[in-house]
RNA sequence: GCCCGGGUGGUGGAACGGCAGACACGGCCGCCUUAAAAGCGGCUGCCGCAAGGCGUGCGGGUUCGACUCCCGCCCCGGGCACCA
C-alpha cells in the first residue's frame, strides 16, 4: 500500500491530515522524548531507582505486571501484545489519576523453544536468544508501551540468573517442619538431631551416625532434593518432564512426543509440602474463579483414612474417601507395579479360586507376569479408551477384613494407579460404580453398606443414606460413619484419618543445555554439596555442542545424556569448599523453564540490586501486605488461561518458601489476576488440504475463494504455517501505532477471546483522523480551538463522558470507554471551532490508549511537559444530573409513547403526563396499575 | 462422564431487572472528484408498500416489566478424566 500512485494520492490529501506517515513521524519523536527523559521511570523507596523528587513519589503505589514472553525467532504478531496494551492503558490512567505506578516488562529467555530454534538454525542459543529479545524489544517499543526500561531484563542475563541459583539454594538449605507449617533453615534441623530432640531414622543417637549417614538423613528433608523415582521421560526432546508438562494421552506438550515412565534420578522440589497452603491461601486471591478451581482439582486433596489390611506377605494398607463402606469391601485390587505383588504371589493358585479370576494361567506368577506385561504395553490412550472394560487377574492371595474378619481376594488392575494414594484400594462395589463394574466381570460378590432411596435402580450407590450391613455403624449417615469408624481404627490400630493429595512433587531438572545451571557439585561420596553464595553465578559454559542428545522417540529404554555433561573441563572441577580444596563434580543438569518465571515478579522491584535478590523496604512498598488479611502481591498480573496450573503454582510455592524464610513479606506473588482473551484469526485451506495466504482470500455469497478456487475457512490460532499471521509492525505501518492500540482496544472487553479483521482497523483510523481534526487544521495545521466556554450539550455531553470513562477505566472496560470518546468526538464535529475545555480533558482522556498523538496535541495545545502526569480529568457532578429527562411510557409491557419532563418533575405530574400521552392506547380504560420508576420509565397496566 | 465459561443484527460487540442492538466494521444512498481512492454526510435487526407485527439458542416460570433472576433442555468453547 505504500507504493500506491506516488503523486495522486498525495496532492490531494490535506498537508496537516493525520495519515500513517504523519503517525509514523509522531509516534517514533515521542517514543524518542520518553526514553531521554525517563518519562516512566517509577520510584523506587530505597536504593538506586529512589528519587525523591519524583511526581510520584511517596504517592499511592500499584504494581502491574504482564505474563513475559518467550521471545521466539518468528516474532510478535498481532494477538501478543493484547494483554500489554491493556495494561498500558491501565497503567497510564492510574498513572494520570495519581498512583505510583510500576510497569515493567522482562524476558523468558531460557528453555526449550528458544533452544530448539538455536538447534534448528545450527546458531549459538545465546546468540539467537539475543537477537530474539532485541526484537521484541524493538516491536514492543514501536507499540509505545510505557515502561520503565531500566527494569527489564532476561532470565538469561547471568545478574538475574544469579539470584534464580541463589533461591534454588534457599529452597535446597531449608526443610518443612509440618509442626510450624513452614520451611525453616535446614541448620535448624541438624540442631535437632544433634540436641536429641528429633530421633533418627533408625534410631540411633546422632553421634553415632557416621558423616555421610547424616547427610543422608539431612538430604532426605530438604526443599530441593534428588530422588531415584518413576518420572516421565520424553527421548524426543531428549529430557525428562514435570507431570503438568505430559498431556492426559501420554505426549509432551512441548513436540507432541511420546513420555514413558522411568526410574531415573532426578531433582525434585517438595511442592507436596505446601499442598494445603498453596489450597487454603486460594481464598486470598483475587483471581478468577476457573483458575482458582483448576489449581484446587490440581491439587486434588481428598480426606479419608488409611486401612491396612492384614496379609500373609505383611498388611496391605489402602486409602479410601469411604471408611464408612469398610463392611462392603469384597475383595482388594494392588496397582500392577505394587510392590507387596511379588511377596503375596503364592505357587499354586488356591482352592476356591474362580476360572475367572486366573486369566487362562496355571500358576498365579504366570498370570500376575503376564498381566503386567499386558498392563505396561498399553499406552495410556489406549489405557483411556479402554478405561469402561476392566481388566485385572487374582494374584492367589487373600487379604483379611480388620472390621469383621473377612477372608477377601486380592487382584492387581490398571484401573488401581501405582502413583495415587497407597497404589491399593478395598473393592466396595456396592457403594463405587469402577468397583462394581469390575466385580461383575470377576463374579464377586457385592454388600450394600449404604441403603439407597427407595427409587433408586442403579447399580453402586454413591449417595448419602443410612449405613446398613456394618455393625455397629448401622443406621449412621456417611458423615456420622466416618467418623465413628476411623475412631474405631485408630483405637484398634487397623489405620487412621489420613488426606491425600493428587499433587506430586516438581520434577526439576532437565537433560537440557539452555536453562540455569545448579549450584551444585558432587564430592567423592556421590552426595550433593551446595556451592555458597560467593561463588554465584554458576554461568552456563560456552559449548561447542550444545543440543541435547535426543533419541528415537519411541524408544521408551534408551538414557538421557546431558550436553554439560560432555564438557569435562567444567564439570571436573578444583574447589575449596572449607575443607581445602578438592576435586568435585558439576552437576550436569540444568533448570527447567519455569525456574525463572517463578520469581521474577521480586526482581522488577529491585533489579539492580548486588547485594540482595530485593531490598526488603522496596519489597515491602511494592508488594507488601496492605493490612493482616492480605496476603500481599502484585496488584494486578495479566496473561493467558494456559498458565493456570503450571507457572502459577510454581510461583506461588517458590514465594511461599522466601516468604516463610523472612526474606519477604508477601505470602503470595500475584493478589489479582487477570485473564486477557486471545485474538484469532481465521485460516483458509484449499481442496488438498493445504493453507492459502489468509489475506488474499475473498468473500462471495457467503463463500470464501483463493483467486478462483473455493476454499474452506477454519478458525483458530495465528501462525506462519497456517498463513494468517498480522504482524503489528504491518499495522504500525498503514495506520501507525495509536491506531492499532485503540482498535485492539475497542474490539471487546479484554476477557474475551474475538477474530482479527484487518479491514475493521480502518474504523479506529478515522476516529483518530476526526480527533485530530477537532484540534488541528487540516488545511493550515493552525490550532481549531477556541477559549470560548462550551456551549451547554457539549459541557454535558463532556462530563456524561468524563464520568464514564473513568468508570470504565478503574473497571477496565476500555471497549466502552473508548466508545465514549467516539460519540463525544462525534459531538464536536458539528462545531465549527473546538472549545479549549473539551479539547484538553479529550486529549487527557484520550492519552492511555492513543499516547503519541495524545502527547503531540497536548503539546500543540501549548503545554511544554508531557501529559503522562496530567491530571486524569474529573466530572463536575453538577453537569451530570440532565434538566429534563424523557420517559419512555410502556402500555401492557409495550412502549407506546415517550414524555419529557423536567428533571425535577414530581412523580404525579410524571405519571399524568405519561397517562396524557398513552390516551389513545388506553381508549378511557381506567389503568389497573401504573408504576413510575424515578428517572427510567413508566409502566401502565390496564 | 464430571466441572467451568459462553450463545444478542451480515460481523466484532453495547445494555444498574426498566426504550434491546451504544460504538465500530460491512452494506446501500449521497457529497466532493474529469475519474477513482481517501475523506465527509445519511440510512441500515427481521417481515411488511404501510399501519403494524416479530425479535437476545429452545421450552417453562417469577415480575407491571426479563438479554439480565429461577427451573428444564439444546448447541459451542475450555479444563479434568478409572484420583479410590
């Protein structure tokens, strides 16, 4: 479009009109003016970024925070930045409205997208990470973002990654004490045991352990801690992954490519600990109630009680939500991978044991065998599909009832998992719909334990009603029973009351080189030993090769291999760690992307900060709690539904562990959260399935056509391999950077997910155009306002429009606020000269959302600083309340006529005016209701 | 299967229980122009020449009055998925 007719165009356009050139021109002097003059720069209590003179400072604070990108090779397009001009709106009329406001932005450089990229173009991911971020940096700034820039930074930058090592090392020096309900410092452990006040494992007095014995001890109570368990190993991306990174079909979310359980010795974070603080302290936050519910059922805490149900191999201890059922518990199912499985196998399959139940098998070490083997080939989609048709095989064991002596059966199924709870469940097929379905296929028997409504025909009964068929529990209801029975087996040692959780500790380490090395080296004992801080950062050494070994997808046995590994000049290394020095080993993993996301809320406080990870008074300012029920946080956080579980509760439980270590004062990092929608876009694809440019595509008659081709039209992401992408740059440039930001604004509210449409940009154009042109001449560029006062419409119609605005912005509303501007714009068009009142307060008003052509008017409009500290115009309550008001008038519940009033009108004149104007409807009936609401209507009834 | 969101003109969307469709795109008509584009003005929920009627996914209910509240369905999007 730039190259359309050189000279036609231009001669006949207005010198001083508001094109995209002239935008261009505007927008890239104000950015320009910003940066010299720090114009956003936030005051910080304390520290470097302190300036008492600031306008701001001391004022009311308010943080808000962006989810920060990852910044990948292909760039912004339009649907990023949504969020951020959302935020910037809000920022800019807080800021005008008198708040100290801190808005910074910052990136997620490590992890693997960025380092696919590096692998895949064969260049250093440190180069390719850097070029990525500078681009961003250039498109964001292009955008006018009001950011203060001197807090920025990558979470590859070795001064920010610093402090990540220097958190791992916190949560790696500190334990739970489930006593206190918080982390303490693990020196405070190792007091215990030295003091006799904590037993040993084993029970041996402390001092007889022997150095590596109590390390051990010490290791097995840390935050961060290495354990040798089943974790999801991926071989197409070469690592291993956390269970929110695996999909519910078995893949990665990242590749799409196939995880298999595996023993492998890994980094783990003891997340489980702070399962009931990371549920409860839910109700502190101010986040949307989807959110909230999906961290709770990834949480999953149920309460019930443990059992342990005696065996010849030793008891079998199960948990169950039901104690209450116990008495309906015909047989016991062990997950496949249980380990009593082995023991309780016997030779020869006992007498009684149903055809059915041995699998078609001589001895029960064939079947248990053979149903293993059956049981691990399965992926876990077809575990899914086939989850209706139970499975499983008698082991020849029996297990014996602890209430009522019961000899029952033990099974191993697939549809009992080794990972929840105890791996081991009682079958009580009367009262669970699972236990019943299988018990009908193995013919064993089923006990009501709970009587059902006489109109219920179902098969199990989940419901509440009286026990029956249980003892003493007899005529309780589910609660009563409860309760009675775990009392009953916590007096008579067969179990106790016990909760469980779904969550399962963080997987932290991955076979990675493009992430955050530990801080961490191995001595010759093979135990861990923690760098101290003085030797932070770790820096990630300059590899040759630095991709990870990825193998065959499929193959589920092969082993990682770290690419640090390889470097064994850096991993051999000479230390003196207080012992003299000595040769230790690097550990070779490294963090996963989620380490520095899950704190960098803290470093935008303070991030020039050497001495500290944050200064507690700025910390304090910025974060704090506002009185003793708030948990302290960000004031707002704005992002995307995809990060509800994953990142979300990694921060909040990395916050929870600093804060319960003093080093903050905000128990959790994000108070309010904000979901921005997604902006889509439609795809065209043409008869062989293959996408056509979404942009050359035309609508006819309701049909969308390539050139001549019919194409189908599907809906969803923006992406380079669907050809749709809109990239704001191209926007920038045919309608300048203002125009883009008013219109994603103007689209729908924020929450709300809505369709790119390029053509709809035009509408925001020509609303700038006709601001502009109340202000500006666009023959001359001479100023069109006048001191004259506005008349009385226009001074109404102006605080009609302040009032509203100012609403809709405090509630983030900007789709109707900016939809105010528009009639209030239009209202001046009819006038031949602007009034000086209505121009400035439109300009101010105007600002958050267009901020270059609100500087270039406010400028031209005779003010030297900038407006971004302007007063936010305010209502004059007198103009707000109308002198007279028009009354729809409704007959039966239709409208039948308008009146007007005067504003102040009695109510019975209202009414006879209103009864006057509806003669004709009401034919001399007399009414048999009218009811007049103050200010909105009237309603006749006949 | 369970749990969340959401269904309003051709389109994106407005609407304290009180005039449904603000604002914008698109469309139609006009102005300007040799012409086109840009820009500007008018009209634009549907049916109907009109009077008028009908309209917020469907069916009920509460109310003088329901897009809004209640009950029962349908459809679309998302999350979880044998969690004992």
């Amino acid at each position: 479009m730039a190259t359309m007719s050189e000279s036609t165009a231009d001669r006949d356009v207005p010198p001083f009109r508001y094109t995209a050139q002239m935008a261009d021109e505007i927008e890239r002097r104000w950015q320009d003016y910003w940066e010299e003059h720090g114009t956003f720069n936030a005051p910080n209590p304390v520290g470097p970024l302190s300036d008492p003179d600031h306008p701001r400072a001391g004022a009311p604070k308010l943080y808000v925070m962006d989810m920060f990108p990852y910044p990948s090779g292909s760039g912004l397009h339009v649907g990023h930045p949504l969020g951020y001009i959302g935020t910037d709106c809000y920022t800019r009329y807080q800021r005008m409205a008198g708040r100290n406001v801190l808005h910074p932005m910052g990136f997620d450089a490590f992890g693997l997208p960025a380092e696919q990229y590096a692998v895949q173009t064969g260049a250093h991911p440190r180069k390719t990470t850097e070029e990525n971020v500078a681009r961003y940096r250039a498109q964001l700034r292009r955008l006018g973002l009001a950011y203060d820039n001197r807090r920025s930074f990558a979470t590859t930058d070795p001064e920010f990654y610093r402090w990540t090592q220097w958190i791992f090392l916190q949560v790696f020096n500190s334990w739970y004490d489930p006593a206190v309900r918080k982390a303490r410092p693990i020196a405070e452990l190792v007091a215990e045991y030295e003091s006799g006040a904590r037993r040993t494992p084993d029970g041996r007095p402390w001092a007889e352990l022997d150095p590596v014995e109590r390390r051990r001890v010490i290791d097995d109570h840390r935050l961060a801690y290495i354990s040798d368990a089943p974790v999801n190993w991926c071989p197409g991306l070469g690592t291993v992954l956390a269970n929110e990174e695996v999909t519910a079909d078995g893949r990665s979310e990242r590749g799409n490519f196939p995880v298999f359980k595996r023993n492998l010795k890994q980094w783990m974070m003891r997340i489980t600990a702070y399962a009931d603080r990371l549920l409860e302290d839910l109700d502190l936050l101010d986040w949307p109630e989807p959110i909230k519910l999906m961290q709770r059922n990834w949480i999953g805490r149920s309460t019930g009680a443990h059992i342990d149900f005696p065996t010849d191999a030793g008891p079998l201890r199960v948990f169950t939500t039901r104690p209450d059922t116990v008495f309906g518990a015909t047989y016991m199912v062990v997950a496949p991978e249980h380990e009593l499985v082995d023991r309780l196998v016997p030779a020869a399959w006992p007498a009684g044991t149903k055809p059915a139940w041995t699998g078609g098998h001589a001895t029960p070490r064939e079947a248990v065998d053979a149903y293993r083997k059956f049981a691990a080939a399965k992926t876990d989609v077809e575990r899914q599909a086939d989850a209706k048709e139970k499975t499983g095989v008698f082991v020849g064991a029996y297990a014996t009832n602890p209430v009522n002596g019961a000899r029952i059966p033990i099974f191993t199924a697939d549809y009992v998992l080794a990972g929840y709870g105890t791996g081991a469940i009682m079958a009580v097929p009367g009262q669970d719909e699972r236990d019943w379905e299988f018990a009908e296929v193995f013919d064993l028997p089923i006990i009501r334990t709970v009587q059902p409504p006489a109109d219920f025909d179902g098969k199990a009964y989940v419901g509440d009603g009286p026990a029956i068929n249980s003892g003493f529990l007899d005529g309780l209801g589910v609660e009563d029973a409860k309760k009675k029975i775990i009392q009953w087996l916590e007096e008579n040692g067969h179990g106790q009351g016990a909760v469980t959780y779904r969550l399962r500790d963080w997987l932290f380490s991955r076979q990675r080189y493009w992430g955050e090395p530990f801080p961490i080296v191995y001595d010759e004992t093979g135990l861990p030993v923690a760098l101290p801080e003085s030797m932070l950062p770790v820096e990630l050494p300059d590899i040759a090769d630095f991709s990870p070994k990825t193998f065959d997808p499929e193959d589920g046995d092969s082993t990682p291999e770290t690419p640090l590994s390889r470097e064994r000049q850096w991993v051999e290394v000479e230390l003196d760690l207080g012992d003299g020095p000595k040769r230790y080993t690097r550990e070779t993993n490294v963090m996963p992307q989620w380490a520095g996301s899950s704190w960098y809320e803290l470093r935008y406080l303070d991030p020039a900060n050497d001495q500290a990870m944050v200064d507690p008074a700025n910390e304090r300012y910025w974060m704090g709690p506002r009185d003793e029920r708030d948990c302290g946080g960000v004031d707002l956080y704005v992002g995307g539904v995809e990060h509800a579980v994953l990142h979300l509760l990694y921060a909040r439980f990395w916050h929870k562990v600093l804060y319960d270590l003093g080093h903050i004062s905000s128990c959790e990092p994000f108070r309010r959260l904000f979901n921005q929608g997604y902006i889509q876009a439609y795809a065209y694809t043409d008869e062989r399935g293959s996408y056509v440019p979404a942009e050359e595509v035309v609508e006819r008659d309701g049909r969308y056509f390539y050139g001549d081709k019919p194409v189908r039209r599907e809906y969803g992401k923006m992406g380079k391999s669907l050809k749709n992408v809109v990239t704001p740059d191209e926007m920038c440039a045919a309608y300048g950077a203002d125009t883009f930001r008013v219109y994603e604004m103007s689209m729908g509210p924020l929450e709300v997910s809505r369709p790119w449409e390029t053509r709809a940009v035009v509408g925001s154009y020509r609303f700038l155009q006709r601001v502009w042109r109340a202000i500006v001449d666009e023959q001359t560029g001479a100023l069109r306002v006048v001191d004259e006062a506005a008349d009385e419409q226009t001074r109404r119609l102006l605080h009609r429009t302040i009032d509203g605005v100012r609403t809709d912005m405090e509630a983030m509303r900007f789709n109707t606020a900016v939809a105010k501007l528009i009639e209030l714009t239009n209202g001046l068009t009819r006038l031949s000269a602007t009034p000086r009142e209505v121009a400035e307060a439109l300009v101010l008003m105007l600002s958050p959302f267009a901020p270059h052509l609100g500087e270039e008017l406010w400028r031209r409009l005779g003010h030297p600083e900038s407006l971004a500290y302007e007063r936010f115009p305010s209502a004059d309550p007198a103009l707000l309340v109308a002198e007279s008001v028009t009354y729809p008038v409704q007959v039966n519940g239709k409208v039948r006529a308008r009146v007007e009033v005067p504003a102040d009108a009695a109510e019975d004149a209202v009414r006879a005016a209103a009864l006057a104007a509806v003669a004709e409807h009401t034919a001399g009936r007399e009414p048999r209701k009218v009811i007049v609401v103050p200010g909105r209507m009237v309603s006749v009834v006949l």
